[in-house]
C-alpha cells in the first residue's frame, strides 16, 4: 500500500496524471543488484480472463545507473549466413559474460528451437559495429534504443538517429511512453487490446540517467496474464520512466542474470515452458557489490 500511495503523490508533486491502471501497479521496491543495477518486481492488473474474473501479470524491473563505474553493453555480434545466428539468452548472457540479458529485436524466420541464421529485424549495433541496418517503415520496428561509447542512450525514431555515435542499439515494435506520457493507442502496433502478451520493454527517465529492462510474464493461466501495450506503458510510467520502447515478446520474453560464480539463470518464466532461440539480445556488464569494502573477485568486467 505505502509503494502505490507513493506513487501517487509522486505524480502530484511532478504536475502528471497516471495513466489507467498505473496507481494499483504494486511495486516490491528497488534493491541493489551490482554496483548502479537495481533490481524490483511488481505486480500489474491486467485484462479479466474468460470468466470475467480480474487477472494480474508478473514483472522484473532492472534499473541501471549509466553514469555508475562499470557499466557497458553489448549485443548480439553478427554471424552466419544472415545477420545473426539465434541462440538462447543464456547462451548469449555465458558466452559474452554479462551480468544481465533480455531478449531485444524481432526476427525472421521464427521461431525454430535450434541455431540457425536469422535476419534481424530494426536496427541491431553490437560495439559499434552495424549487424542489421534500421528499418524506414513505421510498421516495422522503426524505433530504437540506441546507447554511446559513453553511455548516452536515447528512444527515437531511427531516421533521427546519428548513426555515426552509436556503440550500441536494439529495435522494437514501436515506442509506447513518449515526454512521460503513454502513447500506445496512437503506435501502429497496439495490436488487439483485448489479446495481451509476454512483453520485453526498455525505457529512459526524463534525465536519461536511468535505462529500465523489463520482462512482463504472460500466458500463464493463475500466475500472469500478460499486458497489452498500454499496460506496459502504464508499468514502465510507474517505474520512472519518460520514454519506453516495446521490444519482441511472446515466447521470446526472458531475462537472464548472472549468480556469484558468473552463471546466467532465467529470472523470469518464458511463457512456453522453456527458451526460446532468438536472433538478438542485450547484455549488459556491471560492477559486483562490495563485500567489506572489498570487491568481489568473481567480476565478469
């Protein structure tokens, strides 16, 4: 109760009105998780199932502090005969050594449970090198988030991007939280309200200090239905964010992070029971927390 009457007065101070929905998003609270990686899940009312009964869906909130010391990010490099050779998020999350994954572009063809060449879909940059180029169509994963060396990130349409700057990117379906507001009925890719999903969102504070990567379980009857876009918009407004960018979700969606020993687990429930091979993802390095004022020594960075 305290987490959502917080939230109300936040908005009240700010001078914004919540989006529908947004004030009964019950939020667990940001813990550390790495040195500038914060970590919280909540708990957000979503569509009534077949009966009319009130459902609610499960997500796992990171927030990442991009002025803290060690942060960096990486993505998906290409291979193969396409742009990309799918592989599984904790595939991806071992082989690169990252802290944190999720799942980031769409991709074609899907959705096979093996490796095998991909084309991206939307802009895809791993360090600072283009693996798939931005999409012109607004229909088509035209929005992107895209970071600099230095870690200066930013949601926008990729013709506003300047490519040049950019160290690393991912692209979604479209771009549901714009200037703190939620802009999901007016994106070309809402899709049927009435048909939430599992979804993987990203998005920036209005300072764009803090980059949020969020998982959102759905399809899963008792535990977590899934959210429409404007539904996530409503959890990432909640969160603290000012811009957010829906990336592929469905069976897709997982985040993976790493335990003391630097192994990656699922922190999520991909919806079909087990992951999926994706054609990109989204890693990202961090710090260890300091024990007795001495760092870990299992760093990955």
């Amino acid at each position: 109760m305290m987490r959502k009457l917080n939230l109300l007065a936040a908005a009240l101070v700010a001078g914004f009105t919540l989006p529908a929905g947004a004030a009964e998003i019950t939020q667990s609270g940001f813990s550390p998780l790495y040195i500038g990686v914060d970590f919280e899940t909540a708990t957000i009312p979503t569509n009534p199932d077949a009966s009319g009964k009130p459902t609610t869906s499960r997500a796992y909130i990171a927030r990442i502090d991009l002025k803290a010391p060690g942060i960096s990010f990486v993505t998906t490099p290409q291979s193969g005969t396409l742009n990309t050779t799918s592989e599984t998020t904790t595939t991806f999350a071992a082989n690169q050594k990252v802290r944190l994954a999720i799942n980031a572009n769409f991709f074609a063809p899907c959705c096979d449970a093996f490796a095998e060449p991909k084309t991206v879909i939307g802009l895809l940059v791993s360090k600072g090198k283009v693996v798939a180029p931005a999409s012109t169509d607004p229909l088509n994963s035209e929005a992107v988030l895209a970071i600099t060396r230095n870690n200066k990130a930013v949601i926008a349409e990729s013709p506003q991007l300047n490519l040049a700057t950019v160290y690393t990117a991912v692209a979604g379906s479209a771009i549901i939280v714009q200037n703190g507001q939620d802009v999901s009925a007016s994106s070309p890719n809402e899709g049927d309200p009435l048909n939430p999903n599992p979804r993987t969102v990203v998005g920036l504070s209005e300072d764009s200090r803090y980059l949020y990567l969020a998982v959102i379980d759905g399809r899963v009857t008792g535990y977590s239905l899934g959210t429409t876009n404007a539904q996530s918009a409503a959890l990432m407004l909640a969160v603290g964010s000012f811009s957010a960018l829906n990336l592929d979700g469905g069976g897709s969606t997982e985040m993976v992070r790493a335990d003391v020993l630097g192994k990656p687990y699922i922190v999520n429930n991909p919806s079909g029971g087990a992951e999926r091979f994706d054609a990109a993802a989204l890693g990202v390095y961090a710090l260890p927390l300091p024990r007795f004022g001495i760092f870990d020594e299992d760093s990955n960075n």
